[in-house]
C-alpha cells in the first residue's frame, strides 16, 4: 500500500508538470492530457494487474495519439513525460510479475503503440529519439527481470547467463551506436567500415567477462585495422570523437575490454592484453594524425594525453574491482573455515559429552567387576550385563550422531541429545539412579527451564559424574545440587575424594572442561571448576534462564 502511494504521488506530480507546461505553451498538447492522465492510473493500478493495465495502456496512448491528429492535423507534439514515464513503468511491472511468454507480448504492444504515437504527432522522428527510447525500453525490460529474480527451471548456459547481467552495458552500446550511426552518416556516408569496427568492438567488450585475453587481442586487431582503414578511405574524424579517428562507441568499448582484462586475467595476460590495445590505438591515432598534417603533430599530443588518462582510468577501474572481489572471496572463505571451526568444537564436544561418557562407564565397571570377580562372581555378572547396556549405548549414540552430521536428523538436532527430553528433574533424577548409590542429588528446580539451559545444565551434571568416576575412584559420596534461585539456574557438583588426580585407564583427553566451560558461556552463564573445600573436587555453573539478547 505504502509503494502504491508513493508511485500514485509521483505520477500526480507528472500530471501537473504536463498541466502546467500545456497551459503555458497553449498547444495541441492539452488534447493529449486527459489520455496522459488515464495513463498514470493505468501505470499506478500496474503493479497488481500488469497484463490488463499493459494492454489498455498501449490502446489509450494509441488512441490519445489518434485524437491529436484528428484536432490539429498540422500540428506537431512530443509524447508527454507522463505517458513516457507510465509506459516504462508498465513495462517494468509486466517483466517483474509476469513470466517472460507472458510480458513480452505487452511490452511489444507498449512500444509499438509508443512507435505509432511518435509517428502520429511529429510524423517522422528523428534517430535520437527512437535510440533514446530503445535505451529506456531495454533498461525497464532489464530491471523488472532482475527484481523478479526470475530463473529457468534449467541450467542457463554461460552466454545466456553473461547476456543477463550485462544488460545495462548492452543498453548503453547500443545507444551509443544509434547516435553514432546517425552523426557518421550524415557526415561521411563512406565511414560504414569505421562504424562496424565499433560494433564489432562492442559485442567483444560484453563478451569480454568469457574470455578476457582472447576478447583483448580481437578488439586490439578491430582498432588497429580501423585507423588503416580511415587512412586508406581518406577520411577525417568527427569533432565529437574523443580519440580521433576512433569512434566514442570504439573508444568505450576499448575501455570496457581493458578493465576486464586487468579484473579477470592473470598478470602476464593481463600485460600481453594491454601492451596490444595501447598499442593498436597507438597506431590510429598517430596514423591519423600524420595523415592529417605530417608537419604539425600537436594535435596528435593532446589526443595521446586524453588517451593516456582513459587508459589510466580503465586500468584503475580494473585494479578496483579485481580487488574487490579478491576481498570477497576472502570474506567468504573466511567464514566458510569460521563455520567450519564452530562444526568441529560443536562436534567435539558432542563426542566428549555422550561417547567418552559411556565408554567411561564401561571402564569403571569392569574394573570394578575384575575387582570382585573372585569374591562375588554374581556381582561380576551384574556388572558385566551393565558393561553390555553401556556399550549397546555408545554405539546407539555413536550412529545417531553420525547420522546427524549426514544431515539424516532435522538442523539442530543430534545424537548428543537422545537422553535430554522437556522435565529436567526426571532427566537429572535418571542419571544419579544409572551412576550408582553413591550419586547424591539435590534439587530445588522452582520454575520452567529452558530447553537450551536444560540440556546444558544435564551435560554438565554428566561430564562431571565421568569425571568423578575416572579421576577420584575413592570418592564415597558425590552431592549434586540443582537450584533455581532468581534468575539463575545453580549447578554445583562435589565429592569427597582424596584430591589426588589418579591417571584413568585409557588417559584422559583433557577437553572435559573445556567443553564444559564453552557450553556455559554460549549461554551467557560463568562456570568454574577446582579443588573442593577440604577436600575432593568441586564444579559450579550459575545458567541464565531469562531470554538474552543474541551476542
């Protein structure tokens, strides 16, 4: 609604400008304004019906046209800015909401109609304007396919996909080429020859993203055979050429292949590339200039400085943009490893928090059951049948997290959370029952945890217990406490040992902690972990359970 009413306020202001410059020539082309006006409703209702305002659009220009010439027969107008501005719009529209079978039929309604109008009012139109508007045309049809991101349900080949984002290049060439076209004409009808040089020079500066060097070496052979060409012809430049004999369309499109060349090609091609079209232009300029005077070659000086700065310009713009897109790439690949980084510790410790924790059990019970085997072998048996659930565990929990990194579970699920569910105390209560008799726990959980908070809180109290069991094998009590006071979630972990850290069987990896301390502050929580007081080992976490603001 907002877009609606923005358009509908600039077309009124058009309106009004056509009102105000009609009145004041007092002109047939106030017979044009009330066609001018349905042309801005038309254009302003475009955005929703495209199809529909097209069409009426290009019969109401049509027949607004046809009412001039009937009022005044000798008279002679423009296409007003309204009807000019609505009709590009409607194109626009049409190529942004519609697909391309559709819109091309109204865009060829639209120009043709503005074709008959142009006729209509001034009879014959010169080139200018038929160029001016082929540019407007080929820049609406541009934009409204860009906005629509429309894409084939097939894999564009690499020509169509460069002839769809350089569409503003190819516009602008072909602008320049009419307006060229018509000024060489009538100056020197026999200068076709320089005139297809200059086209040849544009279809190879929008080529030239393809295949730079090679684009390069063609175009240099179009100049240096044009400058042979002008001498042979006996031809002169055009006052308006910014270096003579060189058309300006050659001249921008010699340009546009030097920066390309520096952008996409490798140093020495880009050398090999540049040393040819300096040199091309070199040899028409200069044979022109000795063609013209032999004795006086000031001329020819200054025409080599203002080639001298575009050449300059053109390499600079090339410079700019290749290191544009070195830094890109860069920025890319930097957050690729950067993603790539976080995966890994994500990983790691999901392999620390759920494997190593089963594998841990396994090892403690069957030190224990080797412990006991000669005095209670039924006690041995217990322990052997639990050494089994263990490992039956780490291997479910081993494929579950494989299958996650497969992408074979939904984004932001893992194997690593297949004991974590929704209630926090029956989670915490069910693995102090699975560590044995002497896992004491407290809890004082007063309201709603969240999920996040919850699992890491259930991690901790996990790593904690293997760390226990593995570290202080002669702890006889280990106290679990789970508060809730405030705004915090409190996780303390104690025991009893000897303080001695005792090498477990199979090492250690050392990453306990420091899994544990980057779950907490991913979080926004603060954890610590040392000596206990007296004796044993001591864990602590305090876990925000209000929402905080990401980073």
């Amino acid at each position: 609604m907002r877009a609606r009413w923005v358009l509908a306020t600039l077309m009124t202001l058009l309106c009004c400008v056509d009102i105000a410059f009609a009145v004041q020539r007092g002109g047939p082309e106030l017979i044009a304004l009330p066609g001018a006006a349905l042309l801005a409703l038309l254009a302003v209702r475009g955005r929703s019906h495209p199809a529909l305002c097209g069409l009426a659009a290009a019969a109401v220009l049509v027949l607004s046209s046809g009412l001039f010439r009937v009022v005044d027969p000798l008279g002679h107008g423009p296409i007003l800015p309204t009807e000019n501005a609505a009709a590009v719009l409607l194109v626009l529209f049409a190529h942004r909401r519609l697909p391309p079978l559709k819109a091309l039929p109204i865009t060829g309604a639209l120009a043709l109609a503005a074709l008959v109008s142009l006729v209509v009012r001034s009879s014959i139109p010169d080139t200018r304007t038929l160029a001016f508007g082929m540019l407007q045309l080929l820049l609406a049809m541009g934009t409204g396919t860009y906005l629509r991101g429309w894409q084939p349900t097939v894999v564009r080949a690499p020509l169509l996909e460069l002839f769809s984002r350089q569409w503003p290049m190819i516009a602008g060439l072909t602008v320049l080429v009419f307006l060229e076209g018509n000024a060489y004409l009538e100056d020197r009808p026999y200068a076709i020859a320089m005139l297809l040089g200059a086209v040849v020079l544009a279809v190879l500066a929008v080529l030239a993203p393809l295949r730079p060097l090679e684009t390069a070496l063609l175009g240099a052979s179009a100049l240096a055979c044009m400058g042979v060409v002008n001498v042979l012809l006996g031809a002169r430049e055009m006052s308006s050429a910014i270096l003579p004999p060189l058309p300006i369309t050659a001249t921008a499109a010699g340009m546009l292949l030097m920066a390309y060349l520096v952008r996409h090609a490798a140093y020495r091609k880009a050398w090999i590339g540049g040393s040819a079209l300096v040199g091309a232009a070199l040899i028409a300029v200069v044979l022109d200039g000795a063609a013209e005077s032999p004795l006086e070659f000031s001329t020819t000086f200054r025409t080599l400085a203002l080639g001298g700065l575009l050449l300059a310009l053109s390499v600079g713009s090339g410079v700019y943009f290749r290191t544009r897109d070195g830094e890109r790439t860069r920025t890319v690949e930097t957050a690729v490893e950067q993603a790539q980084q976080a995966e890994r510790l994500a990983l790691a410790r999901e392999l620390h928090d759920v494997v190593a924790h089963h594998v841990t059990g396994i090892v403690v019970q069957a030190q224990a059951a080797q412990m006991v085997a000669a005095q209670k072998p039924e006690a041995a048996a217990e322990a052997m049948e639990r050494i089994a659930n263990s490992g039956t565990e780490a291997l479910v929990a081993m494929r579950r997290l494989v299958a996650s990194m497969r992408g074979a579970e939904p984004a932001g699920t893992s194997g690593a959370t297949e004991q974590a569910t929704t209630d926090l105390a029956a989670d915490l209560t069910s693995l102090a029952e699975g560590a044995g008799p002497k896992v004491r726990l407290l809890l004082d959980i007063g309201r709603e945890v969240p999920q996040e908070v919850a699992r890491s809180a259930l991690r901790l109290v996990q790593e904690s217990l293997t760390n226990a069991g593995k570290h202080a094998p002669d702890a006889t009590e280990i106290l679990v406490s789970v508060r809730s006071p405030q705004e915090h979630l409190h996780v303390r972990i104690t025991d009893n040992g000897s303080g001695r850290r005792t090498a477990p069987v199979g090492g250690s990896g050392g990453y306990g902690l420091v899994g544990m301390r980057e779950r907490i502050e991913l979080l926004g929580g603060r954890f610590s972990a040392g000596p206990g007081e007296g004796t044993g080992w001591r864990v602590e976490a305090w876990l925000p359970l209000a929402e905080r603001a990401a980073g």
